[in-house]
C-alpha cells in the first residue's frame, strides 16, 4: 500500500505505519467504515462485500483490530450476518500489543427487528450489546438479555445514538469502529458524534439501484477534512476527519 496524502508523507507503509494509520487518538473516537463503488453504490446484490476486495478487507481489519467495541446497525447485522468479532492469531497478537481487551463486542442498535437468534446474538465470542429505546417491547429487551448481551436503554421512541455513545465509552469502549448501515451513519452523524469517515473507493462502476453511505435523516451537510489516502493498485482508501 502507498500513502499518497499528505504529500509530505508519501511512501509505502509497512505493517507498523498502517497500524499508526489506521489507529485510534487517546479519548473518545468514533470512526465510520465504508466501501462504496466508484459510482457511490453502498451495496451490490445486497451485499457490501461484493464492493469488497482486499485492500479494503485489510484497512477494514485494522478498524476493527484496534477498536474496543464495533457498532452496526440492525438491518446490516443480519445482511452482512455479522457473528461479532473472531480474532485470528495475528489480531489477538496485535490487540494484546495494543493493551485491548482480547475480543472487541459488537454493539447493536435496533428499535425491536433485531431477532434474538440473531447470529450477533448467538454465535459472538463475547456478549453483543443491544442498543435500544425505552419503548422496544419488554418480551424482546428479556429475550436479548437471555443471549447474554447487555440491554441498553438509550431514548424514547427512538435510539439517542448521543446517549449510547455515551454509555459505551462509561463502559470503557471508547473506540469505536462502526460498520454500517446508511441509515445508522446518517443518524450518528446527525447526532454529531461522528469523528472520521473510512472510505474505500472501490475500482467498480455498478449502477443500479444501491443506495448511498448515507441515508434516511436530513442533516446540515457535514465539512470534511482530509486526513489521509492511501492506495493500493486500483483501490483507493481515503480517510476524512469531521470537521467540528
Ligand atoms: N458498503 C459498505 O461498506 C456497507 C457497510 C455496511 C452495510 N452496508 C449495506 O447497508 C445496507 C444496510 O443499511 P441500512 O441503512 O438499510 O441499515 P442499517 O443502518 O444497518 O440499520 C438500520 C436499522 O438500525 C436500527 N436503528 C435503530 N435506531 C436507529 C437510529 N437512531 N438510526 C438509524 N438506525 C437505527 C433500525 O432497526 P429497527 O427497525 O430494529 O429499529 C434500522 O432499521 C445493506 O445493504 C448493507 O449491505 C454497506
């Protein structure tokens, strides 16, 4: 992979400098992953991971590598059919350098569709959280809480995606790599908690009918910063602070 911004930095980057890359600042950091088609495609046949290729696999890895909690949405939990994190022997090494904890949980937001067998639920080494309102049915917070993950409760009607940041980082998961959806990336940034966009630009032109990185809530529109781009044959993976 070479960086190729900011020009006084250019150059190949070893395994180290990607880390540093692709690390989180000391605090409080939430950062955005995204693939998306040269086109702006979010999906191909439903799926990210058909925009997917492996330069992206391997910044998305760093993300999720270095972070203390992954945050997705309910509708792409079960597309992406994401089972929490399962570390392999090289991310349980790099975690143990870093002083993580050895398998970050994944956190879930969901109004009420998030099954409870859910392979989130079920098949995740470490208790998921569930991200929820007051107002999801009592039966269905009793049903996640017997899978073992952590209910918790952050709004109304809605999810105060505010206060759930909030109570990740009192439970000590500061970092945060979220993974998706459109309509949960619109929400975080609506609530203004957003920190960085990882985006990969996929080498592919799709068309069709996909939807956009973000969707659903109308939000001031949101001055990007560039942090970095980095590339590897014909991928580009871009990273963008938020400007405050
Ligand atoms: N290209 C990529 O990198 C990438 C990454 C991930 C996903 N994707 C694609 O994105 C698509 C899914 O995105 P999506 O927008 O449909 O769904 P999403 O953002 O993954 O999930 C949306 C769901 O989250 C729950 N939610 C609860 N509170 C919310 C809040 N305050 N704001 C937003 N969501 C809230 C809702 O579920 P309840 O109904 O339970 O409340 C809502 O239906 C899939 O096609 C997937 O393949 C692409």
């Amino acid at each position: 992979m070479r960086r190729i911004w900011p020009p006084q930095h250019t150059g190949e980057l070893d395994d180290a400098a990607l880390e540093e890359l692709y690390g989180y600042p000391a605090g409080r950091w939430l950062a955005v992953n995204f693939v998306s088609s040269a086109d702006g495609a979010l999906e191909l046949g439903g799926r990210a991971r058909a925009l997917s290729n492996e330069p992206d696999q391997r910044v998305l890895r760093l993300g999720s590598d270095l972070a203390d909690v992954l945050l997705v949405g309910a509708t792409t939990a079960m597309v992406e059919e994401f089972r929490g994190a399962h570390p392999d022997a090289e991310t349980a090494a790099r975690r143990e350098r870093h002083g993580l904890a050895p398998v970050p949980p994944t956190a879930v937001v969901t109004t009420g569709s998030l099954p409870v067998d859910a392979p989130v639920l079920t098949e995740a080494p470490v208790p998921s959280y569930v991200i929820t309102t007051a107002a999801a049915p009592e039966h269905k917070r009793e049903a996640w809480a017997a899978t073992g993950a952590t209910v918790v409760v952050a709004g109304e009607r809605r999810v105060d995606l505010r206060s759930a940041v909030d109570a990740l980082a009192v439970a000590g998961l500061e970092h945060v790599d979220s993974e998706g959806g459109a309509r949960l990336f619109a929400s975080l940034l609506a609530a203004g908690v957003v920190d960085e966009l990882r985006l990969t630009v996929s080498p592919l032109l799709v068309a069709g009918a996909a939807g956009r990185i973000a969707a659903g809530v109308d939000i001031d529109p949101a001055q990007l910063e560039l942090l970095s781009v980095v590339a590897e044959s014909d991928t580009l993976m871009v990273r963008y602070g938020l400007r405050s």
